[in-house]
C-alpha cells in the first residue's frame, strides 16, 4: 500500500470527537463508579425497581438482622427528609442484635486505609445510647470499627472516620446498638477517602481513573434509555439528583434496579471537569422512550401540553445551575455544593432515540424554541430517532432541518461487516445540514465479544469519522461500564469487578484515538497494489495534526489476515529525522487481551513500514 498526504489540503475538524457515554446500566453508578460502599443505604429499594421480578428487592434488600432479642421493620412516618421517606426500626430487647450490610457484593476495604463512615440515626423510645460500627468479614474477623455518640431523640447525622486494620475483599458492615431501645437508622454510609480526586461522595479512584484516561473530550451522561426512562413517570429530573444526599429523590432505573442519585448532575459535571472533558447532559425530549405508551389504553405518550412549561423550565434551569452567577438561583445551589466557578456547559441533548411522533415533535420544538431564545449560546443536539431494524433517520433529520437543530445523535450497533462496508457513510453528508454526534456505536457479532475483530472494525470507522470530523462533531462508543454478575449489555467498553477494572480491546482502540487527536484532517490518497473491493476496505488510514504539539499523526487499521507492506510519504516534502512514537494493537481475531505495544523511532521508518495482519498502527510524528 501507498500512502500519500497531502497538508495542502487539511482541513479542520472537531476538537471534541472522541468521548464517552455513561449510562447507568450494568450496575454503572450504585455499586460501580460511584464510590459507596453500603448496597440500598436509604432502605429505598421497591419491588417496582425491578418491575415486580425480584420479590425480595424490598427497603430491607441488602440488610439483615443478626442475632436475638430484636427486631427490624421499616417505617417512613416521621423521616429525614420527605424525598427518602423510609428508614430501618430496630427494636432492640437485649444488646447483641446487629443491623448488617453486605454491600454490593461483599465490601472492600484496603490495609491502613481510611473510610468515611456516616448515618443518621434517633432514639424516639427508650434509653438514649451508642451505635458501635464495625467491618467484619464470615469469620468474624473485625477490620474497623468506631463508637457514635449517644444517640437521643432527634435526627442527628454521624460522622466517623475508620481505618482499615487488614485488606479484606468481602466484609459487612455491622451495626449494634448498645443500649436497649427503638433505634431509628437512615443513609448508613461508608465511602474510602481515597475517591477519585479525593472529592467527598465521590467516584471510584481506580474506575474513573480509567476512564480518564481515555482523554475524552467530552461525557455524555445520564443515557441513554436511563435519560428518558420508560413512562413519563420514570423520566430522569436531574434536579432530584442534586443538593444533599437525604433531599434527593431516588428512582427506578429501566435497567430494572435502584438509582440511589448519589451519583447525581454535580458529580457528573464535576468529573467531566475533572477529566477535561466538554460535560453533555441529555434531557428527555418530554417524552419516554420511543413514547413508551404512544396509543396505550390509558397511558400517555408524553408529558402533558399543561405540564411542558414547567419542564422547559426545569431545562432552562439546568443551564443556569451549570453556568448562572451565584447571585442566581440555580447558580447559588451550584456554589452550596462546593463549584462557585461555573461547569462552562456548552451542549445540552434533548432527546434519545425517541420515537419520531407528532407528541415528539410538539414537546421538542417548544423545547428547542425555548433554548434557542434563552440560551442561544448552547448547541442544543437533537435526536434522529431510534435504531430499529428498517428505520431511516429521516422524519428526525426532516425535523433538525425544519428547525435548524445545530446537531443531531445518531445510533447504530452493527455488525464488523457494516462498520467495513459503511465507511464513506459521512462522506455524503450535507454539510449545510445539522451536525452529527454520534451518540451511541458499536460493533456486535454473534455472542456479543469485545474482541480484536469488533475492535479493529470501530478503529477502521473511525478513520472515516475523523476524515468526515467536519461534519461529525462527536462519536462515543456504547455502552461504557459492566460488572461482572450484574451485566445486563454485551459488549461493554470496561468489564470490572469490586477489585479488578479490565479495559477491553475497544478500550485500547477509543484510548488511542483519545490519546491521539487532531484539529486539522490532511487528505491522504492511497493506492493499493491489489485494488479489490475486499482488500481495500480492510485497510484504511487517517492523518490528522494536532496544532498544540504540532505533531502529526498517523492511524492505520489493517483487517486482513495478513501484513500489508506500506509507505507513508508526504506529497511534498518529507517527514525528515522526526522523533516518533509508534503503537501497535494486533491480535487473531478472537482475540479479547491483546495490549498495545509502544516502541520510539524515527519518521524516515513510515517509508517502509510493516501492518500486521489485524492490527491498528498508530505514528505520532513530532515535528516541533
Ligand atoms: O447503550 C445501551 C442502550 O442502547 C441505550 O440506553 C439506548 O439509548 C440504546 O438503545
């Protein structure tokens, strides 16, 4: 293969590309990214999270009295807060009984580490007394532990800190009072301190870590079908999710378990901050997914035309919570959470794969009108609608075109075949048309692996996306985080246990386009000695320059089941005696472990230079 670059030709592209999508799906936010330790800590799991398929995901799931001479209900008529209205009841005869946790799939504490431990707690009846805390594991063995104060006859928040004695994978968390009384406990808490960025309610070092480490551009979040839930009741009100933890509302999530909201729209904002990342919350378009009810007996496709002011306005307050002054009202509760300084929001999704409907339509344009009178500097992202077997994206592009949306998400999981075959998809956009954002992709074969072969089709699309990066303002991969025994979506971008975080192949792929962006795209022509339509399909290149470095960069995908021999020259010019870096993923096509191997050179080397077969090659050329 030969490989011709023409820098007189460059043009520019997004500097925003390449991102990444959170939805709480798999056990993403509550036992995964979000850093609690204690499983259902609000006694607020209802057999409707699951949509009545798990009878014993009830407000006492997770917790279990041990011992005699007590007992445990739950009440909800006096609680902390109206928003998290139940709490545990611990009628305690004789000091012994404990109240235990077993966290999201046991607890895992760290030798010598530290751990926030916090509850609400009261004694309405009986004598006033202590709560001794403690970590245990089957055995009995105590990793920590601390006393509360007395406790008496109102609410009152405790606050501890516990330091871990020994490394333990699978303790619980126990509770016992040492007084004999009516206990009321709520928002029982243990998050470690060593949080990614070290924030209070903060995220999981070593799984937000590898996420930043994608250097996404932007984050996408809260979904997906999570952002537009399944009935208009289940929708996603990010107001909810903000402020103190015992004030938020915590909701269903359509995956079929709990959302605690501790997780909620600061934390987001404060992460996409923290990883440099554009923040891009989605808000349903007033409608759930695919108006989950449209034409149902008794149901609605979408909130009510009486309500939709008020939801525009909830939109609108968004934007003033991300960027207002602190003298405004949502500005102010931004500053009380701790981030005076705006977040510097500047997109805003509207919809997700919704259903193209006149209930649709209605609620978004009177959304769209609204941002775009109030807020016209936030590029509002519209949706084309869903990813359906026969659906064109035609009535959702009818519409961008019809109000002028400046961008649009697109979704398609295909097989490797599509992605091969489909990679001049962008290079027929009009450009006088809306924008893309290409909010959810991947490639799926049979089985559903993450594998070489799935991972090599997305690195060789994504050639065609940043040539087209024009037109394509964004792209991130779907979904991004599973744990193991709660994964619900195949393939996943991140596999992760409570110890273990394993970043898949498409991990390394979406890594390395992060890692690797450009703000200027250079045309590349390429002739291939053997020009069959196979053949040329599998191979694929894109060079782009980042003009902060002014490196140069150099991206090769080569699907063939055999080394490609290529040069790489300049249309004018040489690369002379540059310093590059090379990094190389290559694998069998089953392949689910491959790593890239990075090797220095010198850019005279890309005159003859060697694809392996299955591979993704990657030269960043440093030409300062
Ligand atoms: O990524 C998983 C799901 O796929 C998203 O929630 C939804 O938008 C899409 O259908």
């Amino acid at each position: 293969a030969k490989f011709s670059l023409d820098v007189s030709k460059s043009k520019k592209i997004s500097t925003t590309l390449v991102g990444i999508f959170f939805e709480d799906l798999n056990y993403a936010a509550d036992g995964g990214l979000y850093a609690e330790l204690v499983q259902n800590r609000d006694f607020e799991y209802k057999i409707s999270d699951t949509k009545g398929r798990d009878a014993s995901w009830t407000s006492t799931k997770a917790w279990t009295l041990k011992g005699e001479n007590a007992t445990l209900t739950i009440d909800s008529i006096a609680p902390i807060h109206p928003n998290n209205p139940h709490y545990a009841k611990l009628s305690i005869a004789k000091v012994g009984a404990a109240l235990v946790n077993e966290g999201f799939d046991g607890i895992v504490m760290k030798a010598g580490e530290k751990y926030d431990f916090s509850l609400f707690a009261r004694i309405p009846e009986g004598k006033a007394g202590k709560l001794l805390v403690r970590l245990v594991d089957k055995n009995g063995t105590i990793y920590g532990e601390t006393t509360t104060p007395n406790m008496t006859t109102n609410w009152r928040n405790y606050k501890s800190v516990i330091t871990a004695k020994k490394s333990v994978v699978d303790a619980h968390l126990e509770i016992i009072p040492q007084t004999t009384a009516t206990i009321h406990l709520d928002l029982i808490s243990l998050f470690p301190q060593k949080t990614f960025k070290e924030h209070k309610n903060g995220l999981r070092a070593d799984l937000a870590q590898t996420l930043a480490d994608l250097q996404p551009k932007f984050m996408r979040f809260p979904g997906g079908c999570v952002a537009h839930g399944d009935g208009i009741a289940n929708i996603y009100n990010w107001k909810n999710t903000i402020g103190p933890l015992e004030a938020r509302t915590p909701m269903r999530n359509i995956w079929g378990y709990h959302q605690t909201v501790g997780l909620g729209y600061f934390e987001y904002f404060q992460f996409s901050e923290d990883m440099g990342a554009e923040p891009l919350p989605v808000i349903a378009a007033g409608v759930p997914c695919q108006n989950s009810s449209v034409g149902g007996p008794g149901q609605q496709g979408g909130i009510p035309m009486c309500d939709m002011d008020n939801y525009v306005q909830d939109i609108l307050d968004l934007v003033e919570y991300a960027n207002g002054a602190v003298t405004t009202k949502w500005g102010k509760k931004r500053a009380e959470a701790g981030h005076p300084k705006p977040f510097n929001l500047k997109y805003v999704g509207i919809g997700n794969e919704d259903l193209i409907t006149d209930i649709f339509e209605e609620r978004f344009t009177m959304i769209f009108k609204a941002m775009k009178e109030k807020h016209p500097e936030i590029t509002v992202i519209g949706t084309v609608g869903p990813n359906f077997e026969g659906t064109d994206y035609q009535e959702g592009w009818d519409i961008a075109s019809k109000l002028g949306v400046p961008m649009v998400d697109e979704h398609y999981y295909q097989s490797p075949a599509w992605f091969i075959y489909n990679q001049e998809y962008y290079d027929q956009y009009d450009r006088s048309k809306s924008k893309v954002y290409l909010g959810e992709y991947a490639a799926h074969l049979p089985g559903r692996p993450n594998n070489i072969e799935t991972a090599l089709a997305e690195a060789l699309y994504l050639t065609s996306v940043e040539r087209n990066g024009d037109v394509v303002s964004m792209a991130s991969y779907a979904p991004l985080l599973a744990k193991d025994k709660h994964t619900q979506w195949n393939p996943d971008l991140i596999y992760f246990n409570n110890t273990e975080v394993r970043p898949t192949v498409g991990y390394e792929v979406q890594k390395l386009y992060g890692e690797n962006a450009g703000d200027q795209y250079i045309p590349t022509e390429i002739s291939l000695s053997n020009n069959q339509e196979n053949v040329k399909n599998r191979i694929a290149i894109s060079v782009v320059r980042d003009t902060k470095s002014n490196d140069l960069i150099v991206k090769m995908v080569n699907m063939l089941p055999v080394t490609v021999n290529a040069s790489v020259a300049l249309k004018d010019g040489n690369f002379g005696n540059s310093e590059t870096i090379k990094t190389v993923l290559k694998g069998t096509p089953n392949d689910k472990n491959a790593k890239p191997v990075v090797s220095k050179g010198i850019a005279t080397e890309l005159n003859s230079v060697s694809l392996p077969a299955y591979s993704f090659t990657v030269y960043r050329i440093n030409q300062s």
